[in-house]
C-alpha cells in the first residue's frame, strides 16, 4: 500500500518557525535598547566634554574646596585637562563605532542580505545614522550643558573618573605621539620680526592707504617692543608739587602747569608720596590755606624702565589709572609715564584744546630739522621717518637726542660742533654747562646736493 505525505506541514515545523520568530523579534528588542544605551552614553560624553571645559575659574575652585565627592572629582579631572580631552575623545569615538557597528546590522537583517548593498541601506546608515547621532547624541547634550555645565558635570563625573582609569595606557600613547608631533611643528616653526613685518606692510599696503594709516599700522607692529623709558617724560621735564605746599600754594601751582593728575614728593622728587587728582579737590575749591589737602592723595603706580608699553596699557586698564612713575634699580624716580602717551606710539601726538602745540623740533626751509635736546629719540626716529631701532648701535642707554649725542662724542660737545652718523649730520647749535638744548640734524642727502650746486 502506499503512503502518501500529507501536505499539510508538521506541527513541529510549525512551532520551531513560531519559536525563530519570536526570538528574531527577541534579538530586534535587544539591539534596539543596546542602541538607545549606546546614544545616550554618546550624549553624556558629548555633554561632558562641553561641560568639563565650560566651568569658569570661581567655579573650578569651589569645586576643589567642596565637600561633595562628585564635585572634587571634577576639580581633580580638570588638573589633567589633556588627559581628560584624550579620554572622552577615545570614549565618545568608541560608543559611536559600536553604535554604527549594531546599526549596520539590524538594517542589514531588517532590509535583506540580497539588498544589503543596495540604495536602500544605504541611504538608511548614512542619513539615519548621521543625522541620530549628531542631533540626539552631540547637538542636544552639548546645548544642555552648556546652560547646566556645574549640573551635568556632577551627574558625568563618577563615569569619566573610571573610564579615565581603564583608558590611561591608550590616553598616554595618543598624549605622547601628541607632544613628538607638537614639539616637531615648534621646531620647524617660523618667527617673524617687527622689521619684516614693516617691510610687509610697504609691499602690501596700496595706494589707497595714507600716510597717517601706515604709521598707525606700523606703530601696532612695533608697539609690543618699546619700553616704557622709550615713551617716558624724563624726571627734568616732570611736573611734581611738594607735600609741603598749603593749600593756595597748591592751587596756584595747579593753575600754572593745567595737569589734571600731578605728582606729589617729599623732599625730593626721588620720594614720590602719591598722586593728586585735580577733580579730587573741586569740592574743597573754597577752603582756607589751611586745608589738609595731602589726604586727597592717591597710592602711586611705580613700573620698571624695562617694561612694555603693551604690558603698561594692560595694566593702566587693569587698575584703572592713568599715570605710572618709572623708576631705576635704585628705586629713583626717571620719568612718567600716561595712558596718552602709549597711545600716541599707535595714532601720533594727540592735542587737546588746552595743549600748546610743541612737538620739540621745527623742520627747516632747506629740508634739515632743528630738535631741542630733550626730545625723545623715538619722536626723532618719527621726525626723520626711519625705524625706532635706527640708532640702537650708538645710542648705549640714552633716550634722548641729547644723550645720542654724548654717546657719539662720547663727552659734552661745545656749539658749532659737528658728528655724523650714516646718512645724517649733527650741529651742535645749542649747549649750557651741563647739557645739550638744540641740535640741528641734516640728511647728508641734502648736503651732497648742495655740494653739488656749488661746484
């Protein structure tokens, strides 16, 4: 008799298929919870990253003094910022891997192994997946913490702390090929001088730049190398009143000089006690000459001759003034310098309605110049149009023409005297006892032509 198979499928093929379903939608379940995790892990790192680094100074140090262990482990964190930098770097680029790995393959298992390749699952990872991650795991934490950075760090800490700890060895070799690669590139680094960097803004500058633009560009480029002695008012053309002055002396003395902040010394110049604020004293303007006017003093700013004029302006804004006394390694006064003055090494010589226009030199009908010996070397270099270290090789110590000439002569010259020095010619026009007051200074360019005329 034969036997026919019933077409009809076995009850255990039935129930093994049933089971493999099932199962499928088991592992479809797991995967999609593993790729939430993963997302919010990558969150949390991303925040963090934001978070660690956008705490300011007075709040990393309250960190440091607190008593929650959360918060001390973020001051200890941020002690080793490359560190930190290099851990969640390695954390966030692991979660996300791992996170396109599982992605890869549910959409794989979802779309078909024959379409695997396709445009479907492509699309699918590379839109999907991007836009998931950078909008869910970077855009949204990092804005959150950036509004609740204290907050999220406390909550990301504990984490970053031990995964700080477990990729230490991996954290190490990246930071130490990080400082071959850095100090190879400072090696072969390149440094450009305040002299190059004039010579560049002479090619690069067109025609459309004025003369006034140039000067302003080349005073920033040479503003970080000049030294406050540079700038200063010397300690002979200081106006300073004596703490021992009463009250109609100061006055008058006030509506002699028209400074609005002076100087105030004992004895000496040498002994500065303070400075005085002509404003200070409108309120008292109608006491009697026995009006204790040196309580109105204020504390004196002393600076080095060696500081920069770009350091000073830091700190004149630092401190809020406006005036600092220069002072030698003796601790003697040498000159003052103002706020106007570094700013005139970037605009030029500003003037005011109460200023008397006296630049210290007049420019002659043949071309020479006539400075006043006290005039500083810089408004000289100015006057003549060359660079501020023209004379450095000759000037030793001086700031003054007057100085640049005694090194020169290497004595006191007499009037009539004459020195040359490259393309210019000094006379003496000019001298007391005990200084140099006028010098003319000719280009030897202009004397060869007048040489020339007269052969």
């Amino acid at each position: 008799m034969e036997t026919r198979l019933s077409d009809e499928p076995h009850p255990i093929w039935v129930l093994l298929a049933q089971v493999e379903s099932t199962s499928s939608y088991s592992v479809y379940g797991i995967n999609a919870l593993v790729l939430i995790g993963l997302l919010l892990l990558s969150a949390m790192l991303a925040g963090s990253e934001v978070a660690f680094f956008s705490l300011s100074a007075e709040e990393r140090s309250a960190c440091r003094e607190s008593e929650s262990s959360s918060e001390r482990t973020i001051a200890k964190l941020l002690d080793k910022p490359q560190l930190l930098l290099a851990t969640l770097l390695i954390f966030i680029n692991l979660v996300n891997i791992t996170f396109i790995t599982i992605s890869t393959y549910v959409t794989e298992q979802i779309v078909g192994e024959e379409q695997k390749e396709g445009l479907v699952a492509t699309l699918i990872l590379l839109v999907g997946v991007t836009f998931i991650i950078t909008f869910f795991g970077e855009l949204i934490p990092k804005v959150w913490a950036q509004q609740n950075n204290l907050r999220f760090a406390r909550i990301t800490a504990p984490l970053i702390s031990i995964a700080t700890t477990i990729f230490q060895p991996l954290s190490s070799l990246l930071l130490g090929i990080s400082n071959i690669i850095e100090k190879r590139v400072e090696r072969k680094g390149y440094t450009i001088t305040a002299d190059e960097l004039n010579h560049a803004l002479e090619i690069t500058t067109g025609k459309d730049t004025s003369e006034q633009e140039k000067d302003i560009l080349k005073g920033i480029v040479n503003f970080g190398s000049i030294s406050a002695k540079s700038v200063m008012r010397s300690r002979r053309d200081i106006t300073a009143f004596d703490i021992t002055y009463d009250f109609h002396e100061l006055m008058d003395k006030i509506n002699k000089s028209g400074y609005s902040r002076v100087p105030v010394y004992k004895e000496t110049i040498d002994k500065i006690e303070g400075v005085l604020y002509i404003k200070d004293l409108l309120p008292h303007l109608e006491k009697d000459e026995h009006y204790v006017w040196q309580e109105l003093i204020r504390q004196p700013f002393f600076i080095p001759e060696s500081k920069k004029i770009d350091d000073l302006l830091y700190d004149f804004q630092e401190k809020r003034v406006h005036m600092a006394l220069v002072v030698n390694e003796y601790g003697e006064t040498e000159g003052l310098v103002t706020m106007e003055d570094i700013i005139e090494e970037i605009v030029g010589d500003i003037h005011d309605e109460s200023d008397v226009e006296d630049l210290g030199y007049v420019k002659l009908p043949d071309g020479s110049f006539e400075f006043e010996g006290k005039v500083a070397l810089n408004d000289v270099c100015r006057a003549l149009d060359v660079d501020n270290d023209y004379f450095d090789k000759v000037r030793g110590d001086s700031e003054s023409l007057g100085g640049l000439i005694i090194e020169l002569f290497t004595r006191l010259p007499h009037a009539g005297e004459e020195i040359e020095y490259e393309k210019y010619k000094f006379r003496i026009a000019s001298v007391d006892t005990r200084r140099i007051k006028k010098v003319k200074v000719t280009p030897k360019l202009e004397i060869d032509e007048v040489s020339k005329e007269l052969s």
